[in-house]
C-alpha cells in the first residue's frame, strides 16, 4: 500500500493539543482520481470538528499522548463517513400491506383505489404531530447512522401542502439536531398531486412555488426537488418551480428519467442542477448535458431491486463522459425500505455492476457533489472529521456482506455519534 500525499499535512501549530486521535487502522482517503487513497499503519487527528492531521503512524511529529487529548487505538479501516444523498426518511406508518398485495398479485391501480400509494403516507403525514413524526423518523435515521452514514440528505413531498410540508422539513432538521449528524433538507412539494388539487395540476404547482420563500426564510430549505414524470409533473411545470428556486438562490435536484424519458436529465443540467437521481432511461443527450454542468448522476438500487425493474442506467455512457455517479437508498415506505446505504452500495454492485471501488465513492466523494458539500466525502487535512471505523481487512468487504454490522465507531465533525 502507498501513503497518500497528503501524509504529513497539518493545520498550524498553535499549541493546542488535537482533541482526539486514532492509531493503527488503515486509511481509505478517497483524496485522489482514482484508488482507494490507502495508509497503512495510519494516524488521525481532529481538532474544532476537522481533520488535522492524517499520514503513517511513524510519521507522526510526536509522541500520541503528548499531541491529543484523547487516543483510540484501532484495528480495521477507516473510510470517510458515508453520505446518503437521496432519502425520504421523514414520514409516518409504511406501506408493508401494499407490499404483500403487490406479490400477491394486485395491481398499482387496484392498491391505488383501496387507498394506498403515495396518497396513503400523504394522509399518515398530515394525520401524524411534529412530535410523533419525529418519534417515528428517529429509528430510521439511527440505522443509517449505525451504519456508516454521518450526512443525510432529506426530502419532504409527503405533505403536499404548506403546514405539512413544513412539519416534515422541520423534522428533518430536529434529527440532525438530536443525533448529531449533518442533514440536508430537499424540499419536494412537486412530488405527488394532493388529493384536493387533483386535475389541477398547474394550481397546485403556483401554490408550492408560493409556499418556496416562507420555507425559505425559515432556514428549512437547502434545495429544491420535483417528480418529472408521467405520473408526476411534466417538464414545463418542473421548470416553474426550479425557476421559483433560482429565484431565492437555491440548487435544483431531480427525479429524473426513472419510468421514461422527458429529458429529466437535460432540464436538471439547463439548471446547474446538482444531481438528477434514478436516471433509469436517461438519454445520452441527457448525459452529454449533465457532463458539460457537472451534474451527478445518482443511482437508486433500492428503488430498482423492490420494484424489479429490468432497464438499468446508461452506466456505461456516464463513465465515459465523467459523469459522477452517486449511490444513495432513497429510503421511502413505498418502494425503497432500504435503512442501510452500506446495503445500497452492495446492490449497486450487484444490479449496476459498479466496482466496490465506485459504489464507495458513489456513497462519499460524488455524494457529497450531489448535495454541493465541499467540506465532507473525503479524508484530508481540513476537512469535516466525518469517519467511519470498520472491522474489515480491505474496502471491498463494505460491498461483498449481505447484511451485518460493520462498524465499529462512526464520528461526524470530530464526535462520535454511533
């Protein structure tokens, strides 16, 4: 294994002693093009929620004790933490009856007129408190957490209309606050027609643009998403409300191109968008425009293995043009109940055929693209200290397990949070 080049960089010497350091893992850095960025026998140091220090143990300036307040001995890897960049983790019930009555032979239609579908987790949303939304949400995000992820990104769009859809953005936010990690909040009032706007589409899309700027000013909102679909939005109402967006600043996301091709791809890249996600039937002109604006293509094998679909993404085409390819587990009840992005990771393996290699960048370095953080998906010097400890003897087994857990110790800006 080779020392990255970064071994033996550290912030400046002010005197004060690294708030933690661990010894004796190796390295994954992810700091470079390509490779694993491996250290063997490797030292790492934070101080104030930030790398300080990372190379070879016999590198290190001093002896442990004398540079930190706190020394963890450790054997295994160390890869940075794990960034879920696509999830609807935030809603209330699950759809598991649906799931039984889809493989027992009823149809979408038929589960749609009992009740179920999307319309069911709108109407468990509305029903459900702030609190027991989150009462709900906590152990879903716990799970990511204790399984190597220290960002998530969350969406609304089980709302659908202005208190509902600020109930669930303010939700996200609480559990980022309660368990320590990094949220990013999506705001997805485009994901579904309501019940009471139905055949009124273009009404209801003038009142989640009107709906944009209170959430805004609010603090709730990161960035903005929409369903470009058939069975969603079309493309001219997407561009209003990425047009309403742009307005207030904010960056676009996607769904795109999951049940067929509107050019989802394209429309998210004509807005500098950062990611377009699913992007089963994404063309290559698609491709060819989220080249040239650098936007990330995520992949969704959860949402892929549940509903069996056969038409995979045009991987080959994203390579060759250097399109960046995210994994996420678009944690949904409907057709993503994934609470591990190590498991998504293995299933983009498995469906997509990525290499261990790509499926953990896809879940750190170009995750962290997809949602226009600087400060995370990587091991190097300033950076957020976001690890994860595993009890692995090479990167590809956070691939190759079916299940299980992995992780010893996971730390998000320097505290460990599982």
């Amino acid at each position: 294994m080779t020392s990255s080049s970064h071994s033996t960089d550290r912030l400046p010497d002010d005197g004060r002693p690294y708030d933690g350091l661990i010894l004796g893992a190796s390295l994954a850095t992810l700091d470079a093009g390509a490779g694993y960025g491996e250290i063997a026998d490797a030292a790492l140091a934070w101080r104030d929620g930030r790398i300080a220090w990372l190379g070879p143990r016999a590198q290190l300036p001093a002896p442990p004790e004398a540079l930190a307040a706190q020394v963890i001995q450790a054997q295994g890897w160390i890869t940075p933490g794990l960034i879920d960049c696509h999830t609807h983790l935030v809603f209330a019930g699950d759809r598991a009856r649906e799931f039984e009555l889809r493989l027992n032979g009823a149809s979408y239609e038929e589960i749609a007129r009992a009740g179920g579908g999307i319309v069911s987790s709108v109407r468990a949303v509305r029903e459900a408190d702030e609190d027991e939304l989150l009462r709900q949400s906590l152990p879903r995000a716990r799970a990511l957490i204790g399984d190597g992820a220290t960002t998530l990104e969350i969406k609304s769009g089980y709302g659908l209309d202005f208190d509902n859809e600020r109930k669930m953005l303010r939700v996200a936010r609480h559990l980022g606050e309660q368990l320590g990690v990094r949220v990013r909040t999506t705001y997805l009032a485009a994901h579904a027609l309501p019940p009471e706007y139905q055949g009124r589409a273009d009404e209801y899309i003038d009142a989640a643009c009107a709906w944009l700027p209170r959430l805004h000013a609010e603090g709730l909102v990161d960035a903005v998403d929409a369903f470009c679909e058939g069975i969603g939005f079309s493309p001219a109402q997407t561009t209003r409300m990425f047009e309403a967006a742009r307005a207030l600043g904010l960056p676009v996301k996607l769904h795109a191109d999951q049940l067929s091709d509107l050019g989802g791809g394209a429309l998210a890249a004509a807005f500098d968008g950062l990611s377009a996600d699913h992007v089963e039937h994404t063309s290559l002109d698609s491709v060819r425009a989220m080249a040239a604006h650098g936007t990330v293509a995520v992949l969704l094998p959860g949402a892929f293995h549940v509903l069996r679909e056969t038409k995979l993404p045009p991987l080959d085409a994203f390579r060759e043009h250097g399109v960046a390819m995210a994994v996420a587990t678009d944690c949904n009840p409907g057709t993503s109940p994934l609470l591990s992005l190590r498991q998504a990771m293995q299933l983009s393996c498995t469906h997509f055929k990525l290499t261990p290699e790509e499926a953990l960048r896809g879940a750190t370095v170009h995750a962290a693209k997809a949602l226009g953080l600087a400060e995370a998906g990587a091991l190097r010097v300033g950076a957020s200290a976001d690890f994860v400890l595993w009890d692995i003897r090479h990167p590809a087994e956070l691939c190759y397990w079916l299940g299980g857990r992995l992780a010893q110790r996971v730390f998000c800006a320097g505290r460990q949070v599982a």
